[in-house]
C-alpha cells in the first residue's frame, strides 16, 4: 500500500474495535506503516490477548499505539475510548456460526446492541469517518451470525441519516473468507493434516477467497471515499473446498463430515435483488443505502465513478467468473500465510 493514499490519516487518531484480531492487527501494522504521527487505539476486552499484540511491535511503534480494555456492549466505555478519535473501525463481533447459534442472545448483544452502542458514542464525540466491518454471511442470511451482521449493516448505513449537522460518514465494508484468519479453514487443515485425513463438509461447496492485506486494504479505502451509506465488496475468486485440501495436504485423505447448521453451500455477496442498487466502481462494487436523507443515486454514480450493474446481477461464490486453482491456492498461502508450505 502507498504512503501517500493515506495522507488524510497523517496526524489522526483512529480507533479499532476487536483490535486485536487478525485483522485489527493487520490495520494496525498498515497503519503505522503507511501514516505519520497517527496514532492507533487499539479497543478490546481480552487482556491478555492485547499483551501478546504489544509484544508484537518495537518500541518506536508502540509509542504510537494506545490499548483500551472494553466491550462495544459498554456504551459509556466506548464514548470514554472515542475521546479525541477522529476515525473508527469496527471489526468486534461474535463471528463463529455455531457459538453464534447455540448462544443466540450473547450475539444480538455484541453484534447487534455493540453495533448502535458504536454508532451513539461516535455520534457522540468528534469522529468524522467510521467503517465497520460485514461478512459475505450478512448477504440472504441463513444463520444468526449473519442475521445480527446484516442489521449491524442496517444500522450503520441508516446511521447517516441521524448525523444531523454533526459532520461524520457511515460505510460497510462486506467480504469473504480471509486467508489464514483465526477459525478460518487453511489454519484447520493446517493442523488436521498431522493426523492424515481432512474432513470436507461438502465436495461442492465454494467461498470467497481474501486476504488480510486485501481486507486492509478495503476498509481504508472505504474511509478516504465514502459518502456514507455505502456497502462495498470487493471483487475476489472463489476457491472450491477440495482445492485447498489438496492445495495444503495433497497427501491426505479427505472424508465428508456433512454441512453443519446454518452453513451454505456457497456464499453470496450480492443478490439479485441488491442489483437494483448496486454499482461498479471499479475494483470494487458498492450497495447503495436503501434509504439516505443526503445523496440520490446520481449523487453516488458521479462521486465514485461508477456505472449501474445489469439488472438481475448477482455475485455467488459458486457462480464467480474468477477462480483460485490448487496452484494459485498454493502460492497465495505460502505469501500470506505459511511460508514453509
């Protein structure tokens, strides 16, 4: 990523939400990177998990960086973190489909009450841009998770229309599966293929593919070019499951477990009914906010570029035109995730 895409977070201070996950580390070290004199404030519940992410930075870095216990569920906490903020990424959620289904309130409250107590602290306070984060699970959900994920996005794309005179963005950013992320499939199989058989939930089952320096990539995007409202995706192959066990265990067997609840065959992005407000902008598409007080389509069209998609359109990890190969598969977690593969 390029210094100079990011000069409007030179000498700012921006928050992460469930910093210290996979990807709230991978902004960290991108932003510190590639902004000067910004500073990083890093919110999270886990203590100890904030101890190991220092660990992680010099000391020159750590200058720049400030970790604050807390959970969104805590509404006044966050207004106290967002004291002198001026961007905020919100990467905290409840993720794995079954602790989301067997724990069903515990998730509404993270996913869906941390989302609005995000939205009031920032409305708030001085925050002028804020990004949160989706799921490809968001998109015609069929499980809690990404139920909860779907209002989070409801609620930060509506967030717009309450702003006021206050002078602050709401955006989404939606993707699929990042490579190598905590709970993602290449660090399972990683670790299965020690015992020399890798369970497949289903032979045709396909996802999107991402990864973390693409994610990171996305949501600073998002927040030097949104207008608000906007939930956009990036465009990214797809992989089919089987290709990456033999990509990752070309030795091993494979045996079939079956699709666990809530799970899909393939996930989508976008669905046809999204097409009617769905545009291109290039290496991106953006869904544009059903409802929004501020800005027309035109409005949206003209700022991004953008052209409509063909009514009908739909993005669908098992109908994609661009497709990792066991090759591509291969290299892609060698740069990004195990080196030694």
């Amino acid at each position: 990523m390029q210094q100079d895409c990011f000069e409007f977070l030179n000498d700012s201070r921006i928050l992460i939400t469930g910093g210290t996950g996979s990807l709230g580390k991978k902004l960290t070290r991108v932003l510190l990177d590639t902004t000067t004199d910004s500073i990083v404030v890093v919110y999270s519940r886990d203590e100890f998990k904030q101890f190991q992410m220092r660990s992680l930075f010099s000391t020159d870095d750590q200058k720049r960086l400030r970790f604050f216990i807390g959970d969104v569920r805590d509404g006044a906490r966050l207004k106290r973190a967002m004291a002198g903020v001026d961007y905020v990424i919100h990467a905290a959620a409840v993720k794995q489909v079954d602790t989301a289904e067997y724990n069903p309130g515990e998730c509404i409250k993270t996913n869906v009450d941390g989302a609005q107590n995000v939205i009031d602290a920032c409305l708030d306070t001085e925050v002028k841009g804020v990004v949160a984060l989706s799921t490809d699970k968001a998109c015609a959900p069929i499980n809690l998770y990404g139920a909860t994920k779907l209002v989070s996005d409801k609620l930060f794309c509506a967030a717009n229309n309450i702003a006021g005179k206050h002078d602050i963005k709401f955006s989404v950013v939606r993707y699929g599966n990042v490579m190598g992320s905590r709970g993602s499939v290449i660090p399972f199989f990683m670790e299965k293929r020690k015992e020399g058989v890798l369970p497949i939930t289903d032979e045709k089952m396909t996802r999107f593919n991402i990864s973390l320096e693409e994610g990171a990539a996305l949501v600073l995007y998002a927040m030097r070019h949104h207008l608000g409202g906007e939930i956009f995706i990036p465009k990214i192959p797809s992989y089919r499951i089987l290709d990456v066990a033999t990509a990752i265990a070309p030795e091993c067997e494979t045996t079939v477990v079956g699709i666990r609840p809530g799970e899909k065959l393939h996930e989508e992005m976008i669905t046809s009914t999204d097409s009617l407000s769905t545009i291109d902008i290039g290496p991106y598409y953006a869904i544009l906010p059903s409802v929004s007080f501020k800005y027309a389509e035109v409005d949206y069209l003209k700022h991004h570029d953008g052209t409509k998609v063909p009514e009908g359109f739909s993005y669908n990890s098992g109908d994609n035109n661009e497709w990792d190969t066991v090759e591509t598969l291969r290299e892609k977690i060698k740069e990004f995730v195990v080196p030694t593969l």
